[in-house]
C-alpha cells in the first residue's frame, strides 16, 4: 500500500515518472509483441531470410535488415521478449531470496547473524560475469543458466539492504512483545518484519530493473553465453556483432543499443521518482549541481 502510494503521488508530482511510465509502458508493449511474434509467424521469423542483406530502415523493413538479410524489426522486438523476461526472472527471484534472507539474518542474532552475514558478503565480492560462465560450465549456455547467474549475484545486494532495514526495527516495541509472547520467529519474521522492509527494497528493485537490463546484455555482448546460438535475437548479441558495422550500417548495432538505454531509462526514472518521493530532502540536490 505504501509503494502505491508513493507511486500515485509521483505521477502527481514528477514529470519524470511519467516519461519513464510511457518509456516502460511502450516497451512492454514491444515485448509483447516480440512474444507473438513467433505464435503468429512462425518459430523461426527471428532467422529468416526476408530480403537483401543490409537494406537501410524503410516502410517494408522499418528497422533495415542485417548482413543476412534478416528483419531487424523483428529481432529487436524478439529480444525485447527475451529482456523483459529474463530481467523479470532475476528481479523477482533476487528479491524474493534477499528479502528473507536479510530478515533472517537480522532476526537471529549471534552466530546466525554472523553465518550469512559472511555467505552475503562473499556473494557481494564475486563478479556477476564471473559466475555466469562458472554456471555455463555447470550447466550449459541459455538465458536461463545467465538469469540463474544473475540471481546469485544480485540477490545479496537485497539480501544487505533487508538486513539493514530489519535491522532499524528488529528491537522495536513491536517486536519484543511479539518475542515476548511466545511468537515463533517464523511468525514474527513473516508478519512483522518482511511487511515493514518490503517496501524500500521493492522500489530499489524497480529501479535495478535498468541496471539488470544492461548486465544481461553485456554479459552477451562481451561472451555471449546467455543464448545456445549467435543467431539467436538477443540485444546483447545483436549489439556486439553489429559493432563492426556501426560505420556503414549504423541500424544494426544502434537500433538494439537504443532499446536497451530506453528500457534502463524507463525503469530508472520510475524508481527514482519514487524514491525520491520517499526522501523528499533529495529534491534538493539538482539545485546543487545545477
């Protein structure tokens, strides 16, 4: 109830939570559209040959065709499918395994504390494209294996940020009594704590939406393991093959690069919105800088 209303008052209020609403509205659509595609179409429309390789963007081909004179339009909405779900999947499932673990932590003090205060921590300290290519090796390439990656990387970020915030409140009048009746913890961690921190940490989330976003490309630009294939319509590939072209047929690396900054800016100007909702004394510093 808290996030809604946040978000209501930023619509009110912020102009740049209304362009990134549209931004991210637009791109949704886009995904969706990408999703239906090979429904409609057929399986194999993000590899089909439709007309000459390198034909500029134009009303038959609005995003031009690539070296094998396949429709960038396609692919590009293709892969942003293929964003929205693996972001989606690394978002949710960060969050999920974050919020509790942080609450635990907070909750069990001594040596529980201790114990996954150390576990976070390490997770802290290894690299996001690390443990992507240690789980390729486990399990294989696919967007799967890469948002799993993520997911070990990402959710001791939440996992830090709950026990912080379960932390401010775990000594609380409420609490102790609750301690002091006889609740089990499990009772107390789920109905008191995790209501009372979800709300911080969902809107951080929203805003690391943009920033999961452009790791699932660069993790593919760079090594290209988010996918069994280069062939397949994924922005990260499409960017960092269509990189050597960028001179003499600027569409196919710009077109899938202007969709990745687009749906990063969506998510990161909802989410800053709204936190600054939440903190109105950051309203204040534009004006120091400007």
């Amino acid at each position: 109830m808290d996030s809604l209303a946040l978000s209501i008052n930023a619509w009110r209020k912020r102009v740049t939570f209304r362009i990134g609403l549209v931004i991210t509205i637009a791109i949704l659509l886009a995904g969706v559209a990408g999703g239906l595609f090979p429904l409609i179409y057929g399986w194999d429309i993000g590899f089909r040959i439709v007309s000459e390789s390198f034909q500029p963007p134009s009303l038959k081909h609005l995003f031009g065709t690539d070296d094998l004179g396949r429709d960038m339009f396609t692919r590009v909405l293709m892969g942003t499918s293929r964003a929205l779900v693996q972001t989606t999947i690394v978002i949710v499932l960060s969050l999920f395994i974050g919020l509790f673990v942080g609450a635990i932590t907070a909750y069990y003090k001594g040596f529980i504390e201790k114990a996954l205060s150390y576990i976070t921590e390490l997770f802290l300290a290894i690299p996001s494209i690390l443990l992507a290519l240690v789980f390729v090796i486990l399990f294989g390439r696919g967007a799967l294996t890469v948002s799993l990656a993520l997911v070990a990387s990402w959710w001791s970020w939440y996992g830090r940020f709950a026990y912080l915030q379960a932390r401010a409140i775990r000594d609380l009048d409420f609490i102790v009594l609750a301690k002091h009746y006889g609740l089990p913890g499990v009772y107390i961690i789920l109905r008191h704590i995790v209501p009372n921190i979800m709300s911080p940490i969902f809107i951080q989330a929203l805003t690391d939406a943009g920033s999961v976003v452009i790791e699932l490309a660069t993790i593919n630009f760079l090594v290209g393991v988010g996918t069994t294939s280069i062939e397949e319509p994924d922005w990260g590939l499409m960017l960092g093959y269509g990189v050597r072209y960028v001179f003499n047929y600027w569409w196919i690396p710009l077109l899938p690069g202007l969709f990745i900054v687009l749906m990063a800016l969506g998510f990161a100007l909802i989410g800053d919105s709204i936190y600054e909702e939440m903190h109105p004394q950051l309203k204040r510093r534009w004006r120091l800088w400007f």
